[in-house]
C-alpha cells in the first residue's frame, strides 16, 4: 500500500513513539505465528471492496485537529477503511499475551487490530489510531482478523458513551462499513450467518495492556520488559522520575490507583465489562475492548451479559472491583522481575483494596447527594443495595427518581407520591405490595434523617445527585435497535443516540424516550441482554 499526503490530513503530526522505542518482529510476513523478542509485528491493513461512513465523533475529531467537514470526504473514508496510509503512518500489530478466565493463554496480540501510528496533536496530546476489524496480523491465531457491524456498533457507540459520562475509556473516530461480509456463528450453535463487516477506529494515548508485560516474562525476555516498562512511565507517568526499583514500584500503585478509579466508575453508571481478561486491562486505566458487555438494567450484583461466561459469571457486575485486583496481581507477577522483592507489590495491592473501599463509599455517598462518606452514609448504601434487590429496579431510573422525591415527610408517606416517582423503575409491577412499600419508606426515612444530620439541603442534593447519577445510559437494547436499523441502511438512530449520549446528564425532556426501563420484549433477545463474544 502506497503511503499519501494529503490536505487536511497531511497537517497531522505522525510521531510514533511505541514503534521508534521498542523492538520490532524482524519477521515481515503477515501469517500466523509466535512471535519473540518483539513487542509488535509490522503489518498493513486488508484493503475492502465498497466501504461507506456510518458514523464518527466530532469531538475526537477536534482532539486531532480536524473537522467535521474532513470527515466526509472519501480520503478520511479510505483511511479509515484501511485502503489508504498517510505518509507518517506505521502500520504494526502488538504482541501481547493473557490470562482469559482465570487461565494463562499465552501469545494473544492484537489478532484484529492495527495500529496506525501516534498523533501528537497541537496540545502536544500523543493519540494512538488503530483499525479494529482490519484484517488478519501474524496474531490473528485461528481467527479472520475481522469485526462485524452489530460488536464495531457498540464499541463506537459505547465508547463515546462512555466518555461522556465521565469513565476513563478509549474512544472511538469512526465506524466503516466495509461493503463486504464477514462469517459468524454468533450463538456457537453450528449456524453461522453473514453479517456486514465493519470498523472502527479506536483511539487512546496508548494501546498497552496487562498482557503486554505479561507476554515478555512469561517469555523470560527480562531486557524488552524493561523497556516496555520504561517507556510506559517515560511517556505516561513522567513525573514518577527516571526509573529505579522504586519507581517501578510506585508506578505500579499508580496503576492500581488508575484501576480502582476506572472500575468504581463503570460501578457508579452500572456498567459491566464482560471479559475482564488481563489482555483486556489498559495500563492506563481506561475502559478497554468493548465485547459483550452490558449496561445493568435491573439492580443485579450477579449479572452478567456474557452468555459465554453464563456458568461461572466469574466477570459480573458485582465482582468486578475483586476481579480487577486479580488481574492486578497478575501484573505484578509479571513485572517481578525488575523488582525483584515482593513487599512492595504486596503493599500496593493492599492499597488498592484500601483506595478502592474508600473511593467506592465516597462514590455511593455521592450518588444519595452526600459531599462524602462516612458510618451513617454507608449504612444507608448498603441497606439500598439490599432493597435495589428485593424487587426488580433499575438503578439508574431509580436514581433519578430519588433526585426528584423531595424530602418532607409528607412525600414520604404519600404511597401515590412514591408511585409516581419510582413506577419507570419497576420492572414487575406486581411485586410492589404494601411489605415492599413500607421497606422503601424506612429506607427513605434513614435517609431523611441523614441528610439532616448531614447538613444537606435540598438543593445542593438534587443538583449534585444529577451530576453523578445519569439519566441517560447506553441500555443494551436500545444498542441492539440501532443495530438493526443500520443493517436496513437507516443510521438515524445510531446519530440521535450518539446526541442524545453527549449530555447523559441532562433532563433532555424531548429525549424521555431512551431513558425508559428496558421493554419486556428485549428481556431474552440476543443483544439486548445476552451476548456471546461472537463479534
Ligand atoms: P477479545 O476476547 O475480543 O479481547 O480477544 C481475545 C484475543 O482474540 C485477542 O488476541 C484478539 O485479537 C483475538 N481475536 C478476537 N477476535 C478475532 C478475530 N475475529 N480475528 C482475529 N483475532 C481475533
Ligand atoms: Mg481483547
């Protein structure tokens, strides 16, 4: 492929600093392999047959310096296809390996991703572009190296959502449809179908995760670690200092930190990842390889939209912050080797249970409109997590109804008023019996009692229950309608949806629709609350 230059594009800054710092596979053939000694493969994109544009995000537009009209010109469509390099780019796949439920897997990599190269935009910003469904890289194991429309859809989507929102996540620019179609078997059940194949170009400051240090010590390739690690704290976490022992050590509770941050966030807007596997954790914290994953509709600490992960549920909502300390673990193993003494390890993975605790009750207290947590606030989380439970709720209707009940103790008492107020919320209307009414008004008492104690006015709860507690989330079957339009040639929704999740915070009362409990109808469709990782 012929690498450009071309306007606007060619005012892009290309400085790929992870393939200028780290060794390459000397081996340039793109066919299945393992590869040693390497921290990534050189290798091009496939080129697709008729690609079109479905979607793209103005806003990482704008944080690489570029327009929307840029957007829709055939150069970003070919680029962003795969069919066009820009002089600058360096097209290269990761070596990476990982532990995928608990097992170590070995050489993983990125089997369907490759990388473009690094922008450094005029905030001097470092931004990686990777192709995702671009097809097949010498890590590609028995797979095709592409992505269909329904996983690109709710990647690009969920992303941007994310963002939003408010969780550290990777992004997404664009989403393509590549005008060819791609072959899977999405219930493993020996019917497969053809589905369109798309991409998406996903974008982070870096694409490093658990696995790529995991992959070089179970290698026993001690020296690349070492580079890898230096050039993880030289180009994210400067400020530790050049490294030592001891700023390994402190990067690595640095990473713990980001960690923590990330998972009491996806716990704070309901979200749940669905294969928290090591290859899966960006060192950066960021929400990383959106694949089955699920918003939680009714209050569940059990669930999971993983129908892969159906049995054990080792990844569900409720295990998260645990799982994530499981994979911390494992990174720590991995980077053993260039600290060679536990304690410190040991200690920050203390930290990060302690942090974690201590962030997630602030987190909970926030969400009832508390400025921090403290014994009476955390009694009152954890009796609402047991009445969420009793009937079935969503959280986050919930929430906001709560934002709306004003509390004087007339409101309480009033069963209509509370009716009103929590009805969306309730997915079976008739478990709502006089019992459960009375539990919902001692909760709301102890809340009452505590906001006074807590010197909380009105005011300053309602406004800052809504910033923390979103009206709008991405419900995994409003994903799934949006799907089904663009496989009919219809992309309005997926662009209205995309608008609506740029203010998730806002009453957006023209929106009401999409902030409605998910409809009987989509309780047992395939994407809506169950997914295979079929993608
Ligand atoms: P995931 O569970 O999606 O994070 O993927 C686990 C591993 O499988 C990663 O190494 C992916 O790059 C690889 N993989 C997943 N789907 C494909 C595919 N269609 N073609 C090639 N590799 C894939
Ligand atoms: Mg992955």
């Amino acid at each position: 492929m012929k690498a450009v230059n071309l306007k606007p594009f060619e005012e892009l800054c290309f400085d790929n600093r992870f393939v200028k710092c780290l060794p390459a596979d000397p081996n340039l053939e793109n066919r299945r392999r393992q590869v040693s000694n390497a921290c990534y493969s050189w290798v091009h994109p496939t080129p697709v047959r008729a690609p079109s544009l479905v979607c793209w995000s103005r806003e990482m537009l704008a944080e690489l310096g570029l327009n929307e009209a840029d957007s829709q010109s055939n150069e970003f469509l070919q680029i962003f296809a795969g069919n066009l390099l820009l002089e600058g780019m360096q097209p290269h796949a990761m070596c990476y390996g990982g532990h995928q439920f608990g097992h170590w897997a070995g050489q993983l990599g990125d089997g369907r991703a490759i990388l473009l190269g690094d922008i450094k935009n005029e905030k001097e910003q470092y931004w990686s572009l990777q192709l995702k469904g671009a097809g097949p890289t010498p890590y590609s194991r028995s797979a095709d190296g592409l992505a269909v429309l329904r996983s690109s859809l709710r990647e690009f989507l969920c992303s941007e959502a994310m963002y939003h929102l408010g969780v550290p996540t990777t992004r997404a620019l664009s989403l393509v449809l590549t005008g060819e179609s791609v072959v899977r078997d999405m219930f493993y059940d020996g019917n497969p179908q053809h589905e369109p194949g798309a991409i998406v170009c996903r974008v982070a400051p870096n694409f490093i995760r658990f696995g790529n240090f995991q992959i070089l010590t179970a290698q026993g390739d001690v020296d690349t670690l070492k580079q890898l690690v230096n050039f993880t704290i030289e180009t994210e976490f400067p400020d530790l200092g050049s490294p030592s022992k001891e700023v390994y050590a402190e990067w690595f509770k640095r990473v713990c930190q980001l960690t923590a941050d990330m998972v009491v966030e996806w716990m704070r807007v309901g979200f749940v990842h669905g294969v928290m596997n090591t290859d899966n954790m960006s060192i950066l914290g960021l929400t990383i390889d959106y694949g089955p994953y699920g918003w939680l509709e009714n209050f569940d600490p059990d669930w999971t939209p993983n129908t892969t992960d159906a049995q054990g549920k080792r990844y569900r909502f409720g295990t998260q912050p645990q799982i994530a300390q499981w994979n911390l673990l494992q990174l720590a193993e991995a980077i053993y080797p260039l600290i060679e003494d536990v304690k410190p390890l040991e200690q920050a993975l203390q930290f990060y249970a302690d942090y974690y605790q201590q962030s997630a009750q602030t987190m909970y207290a926030k969400k009832l409109g508390f400025k921090q947590s403290n014994s009476q606030t955390e009694k009152l989380s954890s009796a609402l997590n047991q009445l969420l439970q009793t009937v079935e709720t969503d959280m986050t209707l919930f929430y906001r109804g709560l934002s709306q009940l004003s509390m004087d103790q007339k409101e309480i008492d009033n069963e209509g008023r509370l009716r009103q107020v929590f009805d969306k919320s309730w997915y079976q209307p008739d478990q709502i019996d006089v019992a459960y009414l009375n539990q919902l008004r001692d909760w709301l008492h102890q809340y009452q009692s505590a906001l006074r104690t807590n010197g909380i006015d009105e005011q300053y709860r309602v406004q800052h229950m809504n910033n923390v507690n979103p009206k709008y989330v991405l419900r995994n079957y409003l994903a799934q309608l949006a799907i089904d339009q663009v496989e009919q040639g219809d992309n309005a929704l997926l662009h209205e949806l995309l608008e609506v999740f740029r203010n998730p915070y806002d009453e957006q009362p023209e929106k009401e629709r999409y902030a409605e409990r998910r409809p009987e109808w989509a309780r047992h469709r395939a994407g809506c609350s169950m997914l295979s990782c079929s993608s």
